[in-house]
C-alpha cells in the first residue's frame, strides 16, 4: 500500500477524543466507553458484557459517571445518573469517572454488587467456577466488606437440566443473559430464554408451543420440567464458558476438579477441518475438560459441543499402552523391537514372490484423523518401503475427479479462502456440505453474517442448520448435484458474478460425478472462487502430505515421471513407484478377493467403510494397525503398534483454508506419534524414513515445496451422472453425519452422546404415501436394512435421508452404499 493509500485509509476512520480518569483517548467513533476504557488500561467491572455479543446493560455492574458537551456553547453536562459503560458510545469531548475517580460511580457499582449478592448462595467452595469466577474477584474489588443482608436467601431445586450435557444453578445465577444472547446472535438456537417476572425471574428452557418448533428432543435429553423442552444446540457447551458465576456447568465437568488444580495447554481441536484453537486442562495426567481458546481468524471465541466434550475416547479402558503380536490366533503384549521386528518380517513374507515369481502387492490406508506429519510418513513409506503407490488417506467415498480438483486446485496452494473472506462473500452456494453438521465453526462464520449475505444450498431438503443461515434452496437429487449447479437459477449465477462471492465444495461432492467439474466452469463463468471444506481435520494436510494413491507431496501427480523423479532425488532413492494407485474402496475390494499381501491400517475406523471389510481383513495375509485404542481393526491385526492421541504429541493440522495449525504436546507420555513409528519399522527395512521428530518432517515437506505447473495432475474431467433409475418402492439414498453421532472420536462421553439429535427417515409426503410410510420406514440394500421413524420434509420427491452414523443408522456398515445410490423403501410397522 502507497504511502497516499495508507493516510486515505487512516483519514477514512472517524474518531473522536475524550477523557477517562483524567487520561485523553482518541477511539474510533461508535465505540462503547467500557471499551475505550480498555484501551487506556482501566478496567471496568462488569457481568453481561462479552466483545462478541451486542450490548445489553442487564447487569448494570459498569455504572460510570459521564458528562458530554451539549448545548451551544458545548458546555459539560452531567448526567443525572451513573450510565451502564457497555452500551452507551463515546463523543466527542465527553468524561467519563470511573469507580477509580467518582465516589458516585464507586458507590453504584457496590449497590449493584450488593443487589446481585442479595440471593446468590454462599456456596463457592463447591462451586465449579470458584478459582475463576468474576463474581467472587469483582465482590473482593468492587464489592462492600461485609454483607447487610440477614433474611432468607431464595432457593430453587437444583440442578435443572437444560439437556443431557448442560445443567443450571438458577440460584446463582445474575441474570446477565450472556447464555441467552449467544444462543440467540450466535448460534441461532433461541431454546433459552428469561422467564417470570421479579424475585422468580430465572433462565429457563422453551417450551415448544414457544418455539412454533416440531416437538424435537435429543436423544437421551434428561426429562426437563415445565421450564422447557431440551437445550438443543451444538453449541450449548460456549454458555457455560461464557457464563460469569457458576450457573451453567457440564454435567462431564461438575465437581470433577479446582481450575487451581489444572494445568492448561494450547492445543487445536481434532474433529473437524476448521481446527478450531482450544485449551486443554489436564491434571495428573488426564485430560478433564477443553475450552474455547481466542482465535481471531479461525474460531473467535467459539468452538462446538463436539471440540468441547469429546475427548475421553484417548483414555477409555482400551487404550493401548504396550505392542500387541498375535501368537497362536490371540493378540499378546510384547515389547516393541519384538513387535517391530515381527511387522516387519510379517510385510516381507506377504509380499514375497511366490515360486512363479507372483508377488502380493502391500497397502497403506490412514484415515483422515492423522496430522500432516503423519500422514507425510505413511505415504513415504508406503512409496519408499513398500514400493506401491497403494495408499489413501480418504476413508470415505472417493473419485479420481477429487484427486485431480485436489491436485490442481487444492494441494500446495497454500492459504485459499479464509474464515474472514467467507463471512464477508456476498453470496455462498454450498455443494455437498452442510455448514452447521459438517463445519462447525464455519456455520458460526456464516450465521454472522445473517441478513448480510446470501446462502445458497445445493441439496435434498433445507436442514434445519440451512434455515438458521437464512439460506435458499436448490434442489438437487443426491448424485446430480452437477447438474443442478449447471441449471442453477438465474439470479444465483448473477450473484456469484459479485466481487468475494464463493462456492464450497465438500467432500460428499466425490459422491457425484462431474460436481467438480461443474463447480470450475462456474467459477470460471462468474468469476467466484472455491473452497474446499472436508470434514476430518487431518484431511487438508494428507492431500498436501501426498497421501492420495494418485498425488505426492505438494500436488504433484504420481503419473508425471518428472514429478516422481524430483521427489526421489529429494528423498534420496532410486525411483518411485509408477503404477497407478488404488483409493480406499478399491485396495478394500482387491483385499477382500485376496489381492493385497498386507495392509498397515491408521486411524480408520472400520465402520466408515463400504465395502466388505470384514472379509478384506480376514483374507490379508498380513495386517499391521497402528491405534490410540483396541479397534475393530487393531482386533483384526497380526501386529498391533500403539500411538499417541493429540494430547500426548506435537503435530500440524492443515484447516481447509490451508492454515497450519501446529500444536504441542500436551500431557507428556511415552506415546509416540505415528510418523515416529513407522521411522522405527522403516529401519527394519533399513531404510532411514527420515520422520522420526516434527521438525525433521517440516523440514522435508518446506524443501520440497509446492509442485510446479507441470508436475500437477490435469484438471478434473467427468461426466455428469444421469438420473437415477428408480422403480416404484425405491428411492435414491440421502446421507451426511451430524455434528454429534456415534464416531469413534465421541466414544466415552454419555453426555454429549445424550445431546445428539434423534435418528429419522426424512422423505416428501408424495414419496411416504407412495411406499405407505405412516410412523416407519425400512431403507434396505442387499447388505442391510435400517429401519427408522419417518418425518414428512419439504424436499425432492423419491429421495430418502438418513442419517450417515447416528444410533439405529450406520448406512456405511448396514447399507455399504453411498448417497446416490437406489435404495428400497417402505413402510414397516
């Protein structure tokens, strides 16, 4: 920026000066006086107030003395009362006395203080918020020394359980309807409200009839009483955060420990792809609850019930803590140059030529859980090792039209669209995701811009995290969302023709041929960019790790010998391997006809996958699982070599803006990280892996680089999918995971499983008096059946949704099909 830019831009801020406890400030115009105070470092007490939420005066504890020029001649003129610091604005001139300068503004501060301490219990030493209560520092600082309060405090019955997860003291609570608000300009989840009038004024849940809402409980949900129905919100855990005195706790915090007691580190949560930044408190080694880390650019101060609760899963009574060899069929403890030396011995025998000279080829599958790092080792070794190219980091549905988009579009691009640039985009068209269930935070981004910006949604139905955003259908039947983006209205390309207008991509795109390449003619055609948002956060960083069967480090292609011959030289090796590698479903079919010699299988879960896992594993030769717990997989294994959970390593996420998103060791163990690992089982090879330390992998991947035009794939090409062909008592399959389901990461945590939202069949009228669906529904493939209650939706005619991975719905495992697919429906009793 010039010099002449720069001042126009400085000139272009109106500000006005005033004077606070006799110090001049000079703040932009429009700002509240409680926070002009905090510029010149005078703190104002306070309750309600939050720099997120919009000002509410209810707590009245910020009162100040103020006095503004009026009149003609611009006299000082006081005001005939103290005035609440947080909603009142600067002008110009004014002065303002706090509690530091005015005995008066000191004096109201103390009443208030005195006011809120009337009824609130004396019972700080079981409090969970003692230790961090800005009730208790600002009664000490600003309040009198001595009570004169001598009659009976009000009572209620306590807790009140606002849902499975969040229970209420009202008792102590001061009415600073920070709860209420964020539910309300948040998260858009207004089930929280101020109920009564006077002495019984409470917080208190709606009661439906209230919310004009459909009767909607989660599961689980403690029974509330005529407060309300349930807090259902997948943000509910940030009011407990935000809430000043001890009101509102979680049931799988309360009285579990001090905040004295705790050790607190910064950290990143592991998912989603936002990598929301969070801080973990841990003591004596046990992680015992995580909280919302301020992070400008990413999260803000918020962060879902999910990066909040669910963090038990790395300690449950299965964690693995020693290597496991299989000897004589059972899985035993050994130590792990033994187990090292037997995955070793167990690859080589598998893959050996056979007196043909036939050899079974080895696979590499890690989920996308891992960090950058790890997933950078396993395609290493896989490619340096094992020789294949075999190795896939997607443990979901896949498409070599994904591989490419990510190629060239996505992998060593660096930062694409930001969080900032998506609240800011005029208009949003989502294809494939669905902000509030697959983004998290992302959908907290996009609701901040409500009124502001126009959401467009590419799916079956509006879910009810759409309605929040205000947002505008296009329908589209699973699989031809393709076509619908080259049909799409009129009005919606002319949008996206605005400066910063994007279209978000997620990953249940690969679903739908053609999708990625619709999505760059339109692009090209409207001038609007693209983002990618997957869901996993180790994703991002697996597809710029080169963890893909067909990139390598940096988007280059696996196919381009100029590619590989640059990486090998980079590494130090001969070559690299040149065939064409399989995806994830691919390596488990040959697997399951006995085609693969041996897998070494990362964090994935078995039920994520479609095929026949069960058979793929079984007729593998030889498995290797390197996991945090005793899997599914891991009890399927030859060799099972225990890993560190997040919280016991150091590592990089890559967020889907292409963010790192590096964190450090939390609680200090003997885990070690998967890259750590296989450094260890590559030297069985004796072969130096070189990704034995973060720092020795960074080092690698920033030599490298990003690929050069030449050395990317070709832009994705593809045909859009016809229209499915359905027959009467069929529908094409509806599918995505909710925010908070049964996946592996959420195991362990009741409460926060108590919260999630109840398993249903969704359908149109047409298409439910069509098969005769009155109260049930039983969607059925050759693989399964999943029977659910039926819930008439405004949405396409002969579709069917189901949830992906909620209790009675595992479509992956029961169905082995993907949205798209024709499934049979009718009605079951």
């Amino acid at each position: 920026m010039t010099a002449t830019a720069d001042k126009a831009a400085t000139e272009a801020v109106e500000t006005v000066t005033l004077t606070i406890d006799g110090t001049e400030v000079t703040v932009p115009k429009g700002t509240l006086i409680i926070r002009a105070a905090e510029q010149v470092g005078i703190e104002i007490p306070r309750f309600c107030d939050h720099p997120a939420l919009k000002p509410a005066g209810a707590c009245r504890q910020c009162l100040v003395d103020v006095a503004s020029p009026a009149g003609p001649e611009g006299k000082l003129r006081a005001f005939p009362k103290p005035q609440a610091s947080c909603t009142m604005t600067v002008t110009e001139g004014m002065v303002v006395n706090t509690q530091h300068t005015s005995e008066e503004a000191d004096r109201a501060q103390k009443g208030v203080m005195e006011l809120l301490l009337v009824n609130h219990p004396l019972d700080c030493p079981v409090c969970d918020k003692g230790g961090e209560c800005p009730l208790q520092n600002q009664a000490m600082s600003h309040g009198r020394p001595e009570s004169r309060f001598v009659d009976v405090k009000r009572v209620f019955e306590k807790p009140l359980p606002l849902s499975s997860e969040i229970l209420l003291d009202r008792e102590r609570c001061v009415l600073c309807q920070r709860c209420t608000r964020f539910s309300k300009e948040i998260a858009g989840d207004a089930f929280i409200d101020l109920q009564n009038r006077g002495a019984q004024q409470q917080i208190g849940t709606f009661d439906e009839d209230v919310l004009d809402f459909d009767g909607y409980r989660p599961v689980g949900a403690a029974a509330v009483d005529e407060a309300g129905k349930a807090f259902s919100s997948y943000y509910s855990g940030n009011t407990v955060q935000i809430c000043p005195v001890g009101a509102l706790t979680s049931a799988a915090y309360r009285f579990r420990s001090r905040p004295f007691d705790l050790v607190s580190s910064p950290s990143i949560a592991e998912h989603d792809s936002s990598c929301a930044a969070i801080r973990i408190d841990h003591r004596r080694g046990q992680v015992l609850r995580r909280l919302a880390d301020n992070d400008p650019v990413v999260n803000e101060d918020w962060i879902t019930d999910k990066d909040r609760f669910a963090f038990a899963w790395q300690n449950l009574s299965d964690r693995l803590t020693r290597p496991l060899v299989r000897k004589d069929g059972a899985l035993v403890e050994t130590s792990w140059p033994e187990a090292l030396a037997a995955a070793a011995a167990g690859i080589k025998a598998a893959t050996a030529a056979d007196e043909d000279g036939a050899a079974l080829g080895a696979a590499v599958l890690t989920g996308g859980r891992v960090t950058l790092e790890d997933a950078y080792a396993y395609q290493k070794l896989a490619r340096v090792v094992l020789g294949t190219n075999d190795v896939d980091s997607r443990a979901r549905s896949a498409s070599d039209e994904e591989q490419a988009f990510l190629g060239t579009q996505v992998a060593g691009t660096g930062l694409g669209v930001t969080f900032g640039e998506l609240e800011k985009a005029p208009v949003v068209v989502l294809v494939g995701f669905e902000a509030e269930d697959e983004g998290g935070v992302v959908f907290l981004r996009l609701r901040k811009s409500l009124g502001r910006q126009q959401v467009v949604s590419v799916a079956p139905y509006l879910s009810r995290g759409s309605e929040k955003l205000g947002a505008t259908l296009v329908p589209a039947v699973p699989g031809r969302e393709a076509t619908a983006l080259a049909e799409l209205p009129e009005d919606v390309r002319e949008a996206l023709a605005q400066p910063g207008a994007v279209i978000v991509l997620g990953e249940r795109a690969a679903e739908a041929a053609g999708t990625f390449v619709a999505a760059n003619e339109l692009a090209a055609s409207t001038g609007a960019r693209l983002a990618w948002i997957p869901r996993r956060a180790g994703e991002r960083g697996a597809v710029e790790a080169g963890a893909l069967p067909g990139l390598l480090p940096g988007g280059r292609s696996a196919a381009s010998k100029g590619a590989r011959e640059s990486v090998a030289q980079a590494w130090g090796v001969p070559s690299l391997p040149s065939a064409k590698g399989r995806s994830t479903d691919a390596i488990i079919e040959a697997a399951a006809e006995g085609g693969i010699g041996a897998l070494i299988v990362g964090g994935v879960s078995a039920s994520d996958l479609t095929g026949d896992v069960a058979t793929a594993f079984e007729r593998t030769p030889f498995v290797v699982s390197l996991e945090v717990r005793r899997s599914e997989i891991a009890e399927s294994a030859d060799v099972v070599l225990p890993v560190a959970p997040p919280s016991e390593k150091s590592g990089t996420f890559v967020n889907w803006e292409g963010r790192l998103r590096s964190f450090a060791t939390a609680i200090r163990t003997d885990a070690m990280s998967d890259h750590r690992v296989l450094d260890l089982l590559a030297r069985e090879w004796g072969v130096a892996l070189g990704t034995g330390t973060v720092e020795a992998v960074n080092a690698e991947i920033a030599a490298l680089g990003a690929a050069a035009d030449a050395e990317r794939p070709a832009a994705p090409k593809a045909r859009a999918a016809g229209k499915a062909r359905t027959k009467k008592g069929t529908a094409v399959l509806a599918t995505w995971h909710q925010l908070v389901d049964e996946g592996a990461l959420q195991e362990g945590e009741p409460y926060l499983a108590g919260t999630g939202r109840v398993a249903v069949a969704r359908m149109s009228q047409a298409t439910a008096d069509a098969i005769g669906a009155a109260a049930s529904v039983a969607v059925s493939t050759e693989s399964g059946t999943i029977e659910l209650p039926v819930v008439v939706t405004d949405m396409v005619d002969g579709v069917v949704w189901v949830p992906a991975k909620s209790p009675g719905s595992w479509v992956a495992r029961e169905l082995r099909a993907t949205a798209g697919a024709v499934v049979t429906v009718k009605g079951a009793a």
